[in-house]
C-alpha cells in the first residue's frame, strides 16, 4: 500500500492512498464486496460515512437465499441463534388476514449487528475500512479513480458505488432517478423501531394502511422489528408529526393499533429515511460499478433487497476480478455487469414495482388482499418472482 503526503490543508496532512479497489459505502453491498475482494488478495478500500455499529431503516428480514453466501463469507449464522421465520401475514388496512407459509422462508437479524459483524470480517480479512468518511467527489483519469472525502483523497484501478438509496453523490450525479418528478412511486418514508412485542415465532406479519404497509417480525434476543413505508403525503397530511400518523392512520388498521398500543417501544427516537424511490437506475455511472440499492431498489413489500445487494456484490466481484487479472478489459467488464445484474434481477424489480402498485390505495389493497386470499397459489408466484434461489 502506497501512501503519500500531497499537500497541507489547514495545517493538516492530507493523505492519499493507493489501493486496487476503492468501495464507496459500507452497508451490506459494499460490505461483502470488500471482503469478496480482500479474501481474493486485492487491496481494497472501503468508505463508510457513519461508524459501526449503527441502525439504518430496515425491515431485518433476510431470505433464506443468502444463508450459504454469509456462511462463506465467514458469519457464524448457525451458532447466532437468530429467529427463523417460514410464514408470512398480510393484512387488508380494513384487517382481512392471509396467512401463508413461506418454501423458502427468512432469518431475522438487525442490521446493527449485521453491519457490525461484517464490517470486522472485513478488516479481519485486509480491507482497509476507512469510517466517518463520506465521499464528496469521484473522477475518473487516465484509467485510475481519484475519489474525494473532505481533505482525504484515494485511487484506485476500479470503484464501486455501494452508498444506497439516495445519497450526495446521486445528487451530484444529477442521476435520471434523481431528476423524476415526485409522484407514488418514488416519494417514500421509511420508519424504523425496535420493540418488545410477543412476535409470534417464526411469523413475520405485513400489515397494509393507506398507502403504506408496516412490517413486524423477530430478532435477535428476543427483540422485534417494528418498520414502515409510508408515502410523503400522508405524513404531510398529519402536520408532519410522526406519532400523529402512527395514532390516526397507520392505527385504522386493528392490527397496528394492536402493536403500536402495546407494544415496548426501544428506540428514544425512530430511525428515519426519507426520498426513498424505485424508479430505475442505471448500473454503471462514470465508469463506478453500481450495487445495491445504489443499483436499484425492490420494493420492501418483497423483502429481499438485502440478498439482492449481497448478490449484486457477488457478481461485480467476480467481474472486478477478471478485470484486475486482465481477462476483461473494462468496457468489457462493465457491460458483462449490465448484462448478469440484468439477467438476475430485472424481472423481480419489474414485478416488485407491479406489488407495490396494488398495495396503495386502501380501496385497491382490501380488493386486492379479499380477492387473492382463496388463491394461495397466486401468492406463491409471487413470491417466487420477487425471489431467488441459494446463491
Ligand atoms: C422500509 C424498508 C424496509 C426494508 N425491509 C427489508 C427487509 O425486511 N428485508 C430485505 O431484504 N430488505 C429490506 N429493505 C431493503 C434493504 O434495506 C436494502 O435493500 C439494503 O439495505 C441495501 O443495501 P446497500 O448496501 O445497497 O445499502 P445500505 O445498506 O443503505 O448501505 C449504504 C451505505 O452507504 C453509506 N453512504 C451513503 N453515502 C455515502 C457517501 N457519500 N460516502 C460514504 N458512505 C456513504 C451509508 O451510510 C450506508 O451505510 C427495506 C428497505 C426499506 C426502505
């Protein structure tokens, strides 16, 4: 690792550091990349804009898909005592209840623990995991990335965009999603607590409100997550007071109102994100391989973006690895990523988007939920098309 002094900003030093790959965002795409790519011998740099360990606003629900790929990757998942869950709720925001075994079904865990774990695999495995650095610029020259975070500057051979939903760099990159109008499908609010909550084992419930659902399901010690997705609009409708919203709309449904009235609520203050879109992205800015949510974003209802991300990450590894041992020149290597992403995860997001179209308006949902319950079928074509298999 080369690390030079440059140059003298405020009388402090402002390092730059050389590595083969340069990961910017350390949720769990950028996570698993990193170690993917350190365990394969390549100096990798990962930048994370927050310290480990914190929470993020997450259902914490993970398919049973990503089971072997964290086990490779060194997560001891077996000896974690963590919730298994095999059976899915779905409630009508009027309160009509399916309930549906799930073939492949989930684990619970939070993504404070999560996070955490995988970001010590990863400096247990070399990647050099630079925290409280949020990026600010990235450029690209002479085949070599130079990329920005206040007065600290790193390169790299390649680097891959992992930093989520919405984030500066989206911003900067004046990003087609980021230009769109707001309209349903791409002006969300994604709220998140811990709870004491008798979970039924092994049940994670959805429940339906007015254009917004909320997910429950368990943990690790014996704690419970408690997260929505509820369009801007109706916080707006409720003078933008959170707790008015929980109360007044989300508690039309009995459900709900069950949990928020009873229900130990852990967190002083509720973990919030706003501007959450799933309108499609594009998978290869500047020459920066997407993953992730920064990819594009399947709608929570689905619940499995987080074994998309770490799939996502599989795939750009193993291109980023060809490329690096000169297999692949890069414009091969980035339309090789466009084609497998594609190949992989487009037809779930198109469907994504068509679920989360029905589970909106409170007239459409109650159809929707009354009309599908005596065809368990249907369910399981759809959640075998949002799904995929092991990897
Ligand atoms: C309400 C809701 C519920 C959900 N529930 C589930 C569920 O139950 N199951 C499931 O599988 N999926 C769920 N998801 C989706 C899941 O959370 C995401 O798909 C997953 O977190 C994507 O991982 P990621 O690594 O792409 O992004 P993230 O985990 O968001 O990580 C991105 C990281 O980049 C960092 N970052 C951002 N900008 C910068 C910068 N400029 N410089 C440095 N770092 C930066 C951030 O701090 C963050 O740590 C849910 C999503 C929402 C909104």
């Amino acid at each position: 690792m080369i690390e030079t002094e440059i140059k003298r900003i405020s009388g402090s030093p402002t390092v730059k550091k050389t590595s083969d790959v340069v990961i910017i965002g350390g949720g769990l795409a950028g996570l698993c990349l990193s170690i993917q790519l350190a365990v394969s011998g390549y100096e990798v740099i990962l930048l994370e804009k927050h310290e480990y360990p914190f929470h993020k606003v997450c259902g914490e629900y993970i398919s049973m898909e990503s089971w072997p790929f964290l086990t490779r990757l060194g997560l001891p998942l077996d000896q974690m005592n963590l919730p298994r869950i095999n059976t899915v709720e779905i409630s009508s925001p009027s309160g009509t209840l399916i309930k549906h075994r799930l073939d492949l079904g989930g684990f619970g865990i939070s993504r404070y623990e999560l996070d955490f774990r995988l970001s010590q695999l990863a400096k247990m495995s070399g990647v050099r995991l630079f925290e409280n650095t949020r990026v600010t610029g990235v450029e690209f020259h002479g085949n070599e990335f130079n990329i920005k975070a206040g007065n600290e500057h790193f390169t790299g051979k390649l680097c891959a965009g992992s930093f989520g939903k919405r984030s500066n760099l989206d911003i900067k990159w004046n990003r087609p999603f980021i230009q769109k109008r707001h309209h349903g499908l791409n002006n969300y609010l994604g709220i998140k607590y811990h709870v004491r909550y008798p979970v039924e084992p092994g049940v994670i419930a959805l429940h339906n409100f007015q254009n917004g659902y909320c997910g429950i399901s368990s943990i690790e010690n014996d704690k419970a997550c408690l997260c929505y997705l509820s369009s801007a609009i109706n916080l707006q409708h409720h003078d933008n007071d959170i707790k008015k919203m929980e109360a007044e709309l989300l508690s039309k449904n009995p459900h709900l109102r069950k949990i928020f009235s009873e229900a130990e609520i852990l967190f002083k203050e509720p973990e919030v994100i706003s501007q959450i879109s799933f309108e499609k992205k594009s998978l290869v800015e500047n020459h920066v391989l997407m993953i992730g949510d920064a990819a594009g974003m399947i709608t929570p209802l689905c619940g499995n973006g987080m074994s998309m991300a770490m799939h996502g990450s599989k795939i750009a590894a193993s291109l980023m690895h060809q490329f690096l041992q000169g297999i692949y020149s890069r414009s091969e290597m980035e339309s090789e990523y466009i084609k497998n992403w594609s190949k992989q995860f487009s037809s779930r997001m198109v469907m994504g988007r068509g679920v989360q179209s029905l589970f909106g308006d409170r007239f459409i949902t109650n159809l929707f939920i009354g009309a599908i319950k005596p065809f368990p079928f249907l369910i399981d074509m759809l959640i075998k098309k949002t799904h995929g298999q092991p990897f």
